[in-house]
C-alpha cells in the first residue's frame, strides 16, 4: 500500500515542475538559510517525499507554489512563470475576491484572467532596480494530471544595469494555508539557480545581481 501511494505520489508531483527543488521541510527564519544553492536541493527533495508519504492524507498535502525567474540577455526579456495547485488557485481567488470563478475550466477567458492578475499582482510584488513590475499574464496552462496551473509573464526590453537590485515580496496563500511554502528560483546573469523559500515568516527578500 505504501509503494502504491508513493507512485501516486511521484505521478502528481514530477509534472509539477516545481523544478524538483522544493524546500518543503526548511523551517529556519533566517536570510542564509532561506537562500539555498543548487547543490543543497537533492536533500530538500529528499525531504518533499518523505512527508509526502508521512502525511498522505489528501490529493496534496503539502501546500507550495514555485515561481521561475529569468533574463535572456540577447532579447533583454525578463519572464516569470507561476506554478499553482490548481484547487487551491481556485479556492484562494474565489475567497478572496469573493466570487465563483470557474478558473480550472474557465482559466484562458479573459474576465477569469484579470481576477487571476488581479490576485497574482496583490501577492506577489517583484521591483527591479526601483520599477513596479506589472503582472499581466500572457499565457496560460492547466495541467488536469498534475493538478497544476502555470502562468507566463513577460517583461520585454528589461534593460539591465552593471549592478541591478530585484525586490521580491511573495506572499501567495500565506493568508490561507499556515504551512504554506512558496518557492523562487532565479536565473539572471551572473546568479543561475539561485533558490529562494519563503514562508508566514519570511516574506520577501532584495537580490543583487
């Protein structure tokens, strides 16, 4: 019974594409440990699985988002990708704007996709060298099998400077889920991989790159 649960368990997560690199069971407050090298992520996987399979209770009992971070040098484009448990997605959007959206069948329509940036943008603030980034997604995916919503944003013509600062402040279901981990992972010139978890007690972090 174990085995078969843990298969489920590597199904559901794998598609995820939280970059298998969820740091679902660190639990210090401090800025060091919650910026984590590629090399460290192996052990923090390891411990994804193990309480998986310890509190296997529901479809996920782990709640966690992932947000990917990049910058293409040639076309000076900054792209961020949002990676949701698509129930809980739902769930917080219709409570917190107080309405019914159907965003898992409805997610690609465009009143659906302004309560979507709407949400995003409230919780999740990014600023780069002193300019608001402004969350308007470009592109949508659900994933039924994996229970996952991603979403793309782009920032075309994100000129850099020799010394660039990026204000990250993630606060996504923190006001729903008391054990929710919301992770980001950077890859901008000069600083690839980097990993950052946030959490109720860490909630936001400034990059220099």
């Amino acid at each position: 019974m174990l085995e078969s649960k843990k298969e489920m368990i590597l199904v559901r997560i794998n598609p995820l594409r939280f970059h298998q690199r969820c740091s679902a069971g660190n639990k210090s407050k401090s800025k060091s440990m919650n910026s984590i090298t590629i090399k460290s992520l192996v052990k923090f996987w390891v411990v994804f699985v193990y309480l998986c399979l310890v509190s296997f209770t529901n479809r996920h009992p782990l709640k966690m988002s992932s947000i990917h971070i990049a910058y293409d040098i040639k076309s000076k484009t900054l792209t961020v990708e949002t990676h949701f448990f698509a129930d809980d997605f739902q769930k917080c959007v219709n409570q917190e704007l107080n309405q019914r959206y159907n965003i898992i069948q409805y997610y690609d329509k465009p009143d659906v996709q302004q309560a979507v940036d709407g949400f995003t943008a409230k919780f999740l603030k990014l600023n780069l060298n002193g300019t608001a980034l402004t969350l308007r997604c470009n592109k949508a995916q659900y994933n039924a099998d994996a229970n996952l919503f991603t979403f793309f944003y782009q920032f075309q013509q994100a000129t850099l400077q020799k010394k660039n600062i990026l204000e990250i402040s993630n606060q996504l279901f923190l006001n729903y889920f008391n054990d929710q981990k919301n992770i980001v992972i950077l890859n901008l010139p000069g600083l690839s991989g980097k990993l950052i978890s946030f959490d109720k007690e860490y909630k936001a972090e400034s990059v220099i790159f």
